[in-house]
C-alpha cells in the first residue's frame, strides 16, 4: 500500500513544480499540500474503506482548484493550466469514478460527479457519467431528464436527447413529467429547426446537404408524443400541462387547439377543464367604449372579460354543480378581487361579485371548508359583522366535529365582542371529540383571562385538564402553571405545581418553568430545588437527552448556591 501512495504522490509532482515555478504556491505551501495529499490517500487505500474519506479527498482538491483559480487572477497568470489544472481534474475524476463504483446507490454523488464535470465542460467525460448513472437508477425519471436536457441544451443533439428520453419511457411508460419533457424537447428542436432555416433563407444561401422536414418544422413530431402521451396518462391536468407548454412557442396554434378540443371533449366533467376555459376568457379582447379615457378604457376592457369569464363559470357550475367547481370559481372570484386597481367601480364590482358567489356557494351546501374562513375574513374586512356571524355559525352546523372551524367561529364572536362567546365555547366542546380539541381550549382559557375572573378561569384550566385527551393536558398544565404565576405569584404557582404532581404525563417544559420560578425568588429553597429536580430525574432523565443536559445545570447550580 505504501508503494503505491508513494507513487501517487510522484505523479503529482510535476503539477506542483510547477506551481511553484510559476509563483502560484511557495515551497512550504508544496511540502503542505503533499503532507495533506499522503494522509488522504492513505485514508482511500486502506482495506476498509469509508465514503466520507473519498469526499474529504474530492473537496480537498476542489478546493485547491479554486486557491488556484484565486492565485491565477490576483498575479494575473493564465499558462500552464493543462500542466497543473487538468492534472488535478483528471485525478478528482478518478476519486468520484472510485467512489461511485464502490457506493452505487448514493444518488447525490452522483449528481456531485456530474454538477463538476459541467463546471469544468469535461463533456465526453459527463456523457460516460450519465451512462454509468442511468445503467445503475433507471428507475429515477428526473435523472432520465437531466440528462436528455443536457444532450439537448449543452450539446446540441436532439438525436441523443429523444434516444435517452425514449429508453426512459420504455422504463416509465407512465410518467407525466417525461412526457412533457420529452414533448417540449420536441418543441425547442422544431423551433431551432425553424430559425436555422430562416437564417438560411435570409442569407440566400444553398440548403445542399440541410433537409428541413415540413412536419418536424410544424411540430409533428410532439403531436405524435402528445397522442400516445394521452393515451397512457388520463386527467384534465396533464392535458393542461402539456397545453401550457405549447403556448409557449408561438408555432403551435393548431396544435394547441387539438389539445383544447380533445380536452373538453374528454374531460368536460372535470372541475379543471372548465376553470380553464373561464380563465381562457381573459386571454380574449375587448371592445371598449369610445367615450371613456384611457384608463376608464382599460377598466372597462377588464370588467367586460371578468364577466364573460364568470358567465362560463356560471355554466360550469350549472352543469357541474360540485364543490370542487364551486371552489375553482370562489378562488377566481377572490384572485380578481385581491389584484390591485385604481379603479373603484372595477374594485366594487368584484366585492359584490365575490360576496354573492360565496352565498350562492353556501345555499347550494357545495362550499368547502378550506373557504369559510377567506369569506368571514373579507365580511369582517368590510365591515359586514353580523353578517360573518350568521357566516360562522352556518359553518359550524355544516361542519360540526371540525375543530378548525369551531376555532375560526370563536375567533370571529371574539373579535366582535359577542356576548355569545362562552355559550359558543360549551357548544363547541360538545360537539368536538376530546382528541384534537386542545386548540379550542386554549383559546377559551386565553379568552377567559382578559375576560372573566379569575375564580373562573382557574376552574376552566382545571376543568380541561380532565376533558381533554391526556396527551394534550401536557400543554394545558404548562399554560395552567404560567398563568398561576403570573396571576398569584410563586405561591400559587406552588400550589397548582404541588396539585398536579401525580397528574401524568408531564413535560420538560413544566418542570423547567417550576425551576425557574422558584430560583427567580429572592429566598431561593434548595429543598424545593431538589424536589423539582428528582422529580424531573425520575421523569425524564432516562429518556431525554436535553433533559439531562438541563437537569445537569440545574444541579451544579444547587452545588454552587450550597458553596455559597
């Protein structure tokens, strides 16, 4: 083994004559380098080998590269770099080679030895690297498409890129991100196709050996990926993905409207395939008034393609009364009203617009519960409260065992001031089961401490305790303890502690407070200190690492005020 380092550190040291030769390094900084490089390549020489060891090596050299590269432009040397940088990129090629023979599945070393190979435009050696990496994860379609992009956008061949994203189908025969890739690959070969040809033309130069075939020019090629894509993949998605790629290249007018026909003819039932032709609506011009200014016209323009998108969601939502439609058309309704305008009709006309699909939306029983809470905060917004509380309880009765929607309803009658609150927080807790209602009852005790006395509050924090499931009665004692402190002093906060001393489970959290308080008092008892702290030891000492580190200072300080 030492006959070999020995050798491998021989082979670097023409590199390295040279850069002290040229003043890139000083002779100590060689001798550095070489104690450096020994003691990594005994690392990768030994019999049990270890990948951290081949990527300490790789950084190493890649670091030396950039000291290289820093040292070149300060003295402004810029020769010698095949004698000294392609020395060194060869043998990182070889660590990254060994490394990947030896750990296959480590993906990320992978992508490692190829995001280096770019940097340093070693193509041939990428190509093989890409091969290799496929040979072994062809199971992972995003590497399939790293590198088909490459051959395509770094190496300019179509030809290798559709071979690589063909022998990617044939292993993922339904995957929706080759087909689009592969099909707007199709797309920018067409287009590049397109722009060579017309450069030809523009200098009237002789096409000879150059055949453009017409139906690779028009896109033909893609058309027939978009058939068997569709074919394979069903869903008004993956129509619409494939749909948004071909917008963008402004050659594909016909086949963009194959794609908008099969789309509503296959999947006219489908939420998506009409949110997208109400959208479509936008795209579309206006016939403005003649007598309105520039910016009047502009309004104009744009109320007159809201509304013909909200006519096609009307009969979307006619023909398809469901609320996934529902919702598409709630959230167009909500994005047009959030879009900043200078007009106030415009900016009026939305509001009542949103406001009456909302309703409509809830009368039909078809409004999710995701969107209650966007509609009671844009009636409070606007000032509609008794509005957003007929709103809140409609929800609650709609969506009786949700907790999110209890807690949204609770939060609306207390930012109202209603006198409703507390007989709304006993209705709520009937309704919700025990498990998962920890928030509703955290916002009650919060409520009842600006609200209520404190004979109730405390009654409230000891009656959650009982109701709520026990792994959530651990926050509930953390905030019980807190208040008690900050409502009674250390007293109380010792007595509701003493009380719930055998009222499992605890948290780090309750005790760490209870240490807290008592060594914030001025006659700090070191007995109370040793109870908290056995206590805790029993508790969670064993178990918890961070526990034992907290519990450890809690112990030196008794040590340090014993020596006090």
């Amino acid at each position: 083994m030492a006959e070999r380092i020995e050798q491998r550190i021989e082979a670097r040291l023409p590199e390295l004559e040279q850069l002290e030769r040229v003043g890139l390094f000083t002779r100590k900084e060689i001798k550095a380098v070489i104690k450096k490089a020994s003691a990594l390549e005994y690392k990768i020489q030994r019999r049990a080998l270890h990948k951290e060891d081949f990527i300490n090596y790789i950084q190493y050299e890649i670091n030396l590269l950039e000291l290289i590269k820093k040292r070149r432009s300060r003295i402004g040397y810029s020769f010698k770099k095949d004698e000294i940088e392609y020395s060194i990129v060869q043998r990182i090629q070889g660590l990254f080679r060994r490394a990947t023979e030896k750990w296959k599945d480590d993906v990320q070393l992978w992508l490692s030895h190829v995001a280096f190979c770019k940097k340093w435009n070693k193509k041939i050696q990428l190509s093989k690297v890409f091969s290799a990496m496929l040979a072994i994860h062809p199971n992972k379609p995003a590497l399939w498409i790293m590198a088909a992009k490459w051959e395509m956008e770094e190496r300019f061949s179509s030809e290798s890129a559709r071979h690589l994203f063909l022998r990617a189908l044939r292993f993922h025969p339904e995957s929706p991100k080759l087909y689009q890739e592969y099909f707007r690959m199709e797309l920018m070969h067409a287009e590049k196709q397109k722009k060579e040809k017309k450069e030809f033309e523009q200098a009237k130069m002789d096409l000879g050996e150059f055949s453009y075939s017409e139906e690779v020019l028009n896109g033909e090629m893609a058309r027939i990926i978009y058939r068997n894509a569709v074919e394979k993949i069903k869903g008004a998605e993956f129509y619409l993905s494939l749909l948004s790629i071909a917008k963008l290249f402004d050659f594909t007018q016909d086949l963009q409207k194959d794609i908008l026909e099969n789309l509503q003819a296959e999947h006219a039932d489908d939420p998506l395939t009409w949110d997208y032709m109400a959208r479509r609506e936008l795209e579309m011009g206006s016939l403005p008034s003649p007598e309105c200014s520039s910016k009047q016209m502009k309004a104009s323009e744009v109320a007159q393609k809201e509304e013909r998108c909200c006519a096609v969601f009307e009969e979307a939502v006619t023909a398809l009364p469901t609320e996934a439609m529902w919702k598409c058309y709630v959230t167009f309704c909500l994005e047009r009203l959030n879009r900043k305008t200078n007009s106030e009709e415009l900016r009026r006309k939305r509001l009542e617009r949103t406001l009456c699909v909302f309703s409509r939306a809830q009368e039909s029983t078809l409004l999710p519960e995701t969107l209650y809470k966007q509609w009671l905060h844009l009636l409070l917004e606007v000032g509609l409260s008794e509005k957003a509380t007929e709103v809140a309880a409609a929800a609650t009765k709609r969506f009786s065992q949700s907790v999110e929607m209890w807690h949204t309803r609770l939060q609306v009658l207390i930012k109202l001031n209603s006198s409703d609150v507390a007989q709304c927080f006993e209705e709520a807790v009937r309704q919700v089961k025990s498990k998962g209602c920890l928030p509703l009852w955290t916002l009650w005790v919060e409520w009842s401490e600006g609200a209520n006395s404190k004979e109730d509050t405390q009654a409230l924090y000891q009656r959650s305790l009982f109701v709520i499931d026990p792994a959530d009665s651990v926050t509930m004692k953390e905030k019980y303890l807190d208040w008690a402190y900050r409502d009674g002093g250390y007293k109380k906060a010792k007595k509701v502690f003493t009380s719930l001393h055998e009222s499992r489970p605890f948290s780090l959290e309750f005790f760490r407070k209870m240490i807290e308080i008592e060594k914030e008092q001025e006659s700090c008892k070191m007995l109370n200190l040793r109870e908290y702290y056995e206590r805790a030891l029993r508790e969670f000492g064993s178990t918890d690492s961070g526990m034992e580190a907290f519990l450890f200072s809690v112990y030196v300080s008794i040590k340090l005020r014993k020596v006090g």
